[in-house]
C-alpha cells in the first residue's frame, strides 16, 4: 500500500487559501469600484446642476436686458437642455421697500401691517434708520440697555447688506422680521416702483387701505401704461412710489435633471447697460428644497 504524499495536502490548502484571496480582492476591487462610480455619478449631476442653474441666470438676464420698461414682475420662463431644464421666476427688487434707504414712517407703515403695536413699530424703525449713521446710534437713545445693544452691532457705511440682518436690530421680533422679509430689498431705492411693486408692498404704505389697494391692482391690470392714474389711486402714499429702470432683480431658480433630481437656488442678479460683463451675481442662496415654483 502506497503511502500518501504529506506534500500535498500542504499544496490543497495552498491552493484553496490563494482561490480566497483572490476572492476577497476580486470582491474589494468590486465594492471599491461601486463606490468609485457613485461618486462619479454624484459629481457628475453636480456639475450637470451647476450649468442648468448658471443657463437659467443667463436666461434671466437676457429677459431682463429685453424686457427694456416693460414690467419684470413675476416673470416666469423655462431652459431646456440635454442635461435636464431650469425653471426660472423674476421680480425687480425696485418694487420692494429698501430697508436702508426707505423713510422711518414707511418702515414703521410696513412693521404695524404686519403685526406690530404702533409704539414698537416707530421704535424699531427709528433704530433702523439710525443704523443708516452709525455715530448717531447712541445718542439717538440714551438708555444703558439701549446703547449696549447698539455697540454690539457693526457701524458700517452700508448698515444692510442682508435682510437678515434685521434680526440684530433691538427690538426686532423674529415673526415680524420673518413677515417682511416679502416685502423688502437691500437692492432697491429711496421709492418703490408702482409698475412691479407686490400688492403687499402697496398694502404696507402709509395711510393705503384696502379700498385704495384694490383700486391700485385694478387699474394696474386695466391701465398699466397710465402711471399718473395709477398712483393717484392710493392717494398721499403717491410720494413714496416713483418709476425706475428695472435692473436689479431676484430669481428664483430650480434645475431637473434628466434622471429626476432637482436642486434650487435665489439670486439676486443686475444687468447694467454697457457693462462688461452680461450680469452680476449680487446674491447667491442654495435652497434646500426645490420646490420654489
């Protein structure tokens, strides 16, 4: 009876242990790959989710550029691509109250309407403006509490830069700064443009009441080109409404793409005559959920 060679059983487990390991790579390389490839996948709708954004600035743009006077107020438009399409909305910040150059009794007007005791909605105003010369902030209230809170907050030559900014204002509720964030710009002017202004912008002037401002939409749809009659509508609250070259405006952005995902995006975005470049970003959010319109 011939004896069995010890040698190879030690080759068997050789073998066997060298099939495992290039098992276990094969299996690694494998996962390693997956990983790499969804990676490569994400960076790609990235990208693909850039350029529907920036196409959809660009279409902004060239409307407003084309637009020349007409009304740019809720205009709405769609780019389609291979990539997937950018849906897009428009409004001129001109038809919004700038909260840093809009007169106190306006400031105070639009605080009250949404919601503020009158005294709290002068006193709020009031520090607003005095936020426009920082060197008078602390005399303006010589109050201990007051001047504290006002030290704590940067003098600036442009005291706004950012509606939520208002928030550092003493005095400021979150929910009546949440409530007129709608109505309010940074990137508009001492007047408001009665063409494109919101009618909760009109509702938010001085001494405008609901029998004005239901005047003041209906000639707007009826007579849009008779500006003078337009205005004659909310009676005193005329001064502070003016028409104005609509260069400035905020955008709404939400790109899809093909395969279903979707991103979004405001901007606030001006296009200057002779510029040398076809716009400028001013502002730019991501927003969590596309759903914007």
């Amino acid at each position: 009876m011939k004896r069995r060679d010890p040698r190879r059983g030690v080759i068997l487990v050789t073998v066997l242990w060298s099939m495992a390991l290039l098992s276990a790579l094969a299996m690694a390389a494998s996962v390693t790959f997956r990983g790499y490839a969804g990676i490569m996948a994400i960076e790609r709708d990235r990208v693909q989710a850039d350029a529907l954004l920036s196409a959809g600035l660009e279409t902004a743009a060239g409307i407003i550029d084309a637009l020349g006077d007409a009304p740019l107020m809720n205009i709405e438009s769609t780019v389609n691509l291979a990539a997937g399409s950018a849906r897009l909305r428009l409004n001129d910040e001109g038809g919004r109250i700038d909260v840093g150059r809009a007169p106190a009794i306006v400031l105070a007007a639009m605080l009250r309407s949404v919601g503020a005791p009158e005294a709290a909605a002068n006193d709020v105003a009031r520090r607003i403006v005095d936020r426009r010369r920082p060197q008078n902030a602390a005399r303006s209230d010589p109050s201990p509490r007051s001047a504290n809170a006002e030290s704590r907050m940067p003098a600036t030559s442009q005291p706004f830069s950012d509606l939520r900014q208002l928030r550092l204002v003493p005095g400021m509720a979150s929910d009546w700064a949440a409530a007129i964030e709608p109505l309010t710009t940074v990137f508009g002017g001492e007047t408001i443009n009665p063409l494109t202004a919101p009618p909760g912008v009109i509702a938010a002037l001085p001494g405008v009441g609901k029998g004005q401002l239901d005047a003041f939409i209906e000639t707007r749809r009826s007579f849009p080109a008779d500006v003078d009659r337009l205005v004659r509508t909310i009676g005193t609250a005329q001064q502070y409404l003016a028409v104005k070259p609509q260069r400035v405006a905020s955008v709404e952005l939400v790109a899809e793409l093909a395969n279903g995902r979707a991103v979004a995006a405001r901007a606030v975005i001006v296009v200057l005559p002779q510029d040398s470049q076809p716009y400028r970003v001013l502002v730019w959010t991501p927003v969590p959920s596309p759903r914007l319109l």
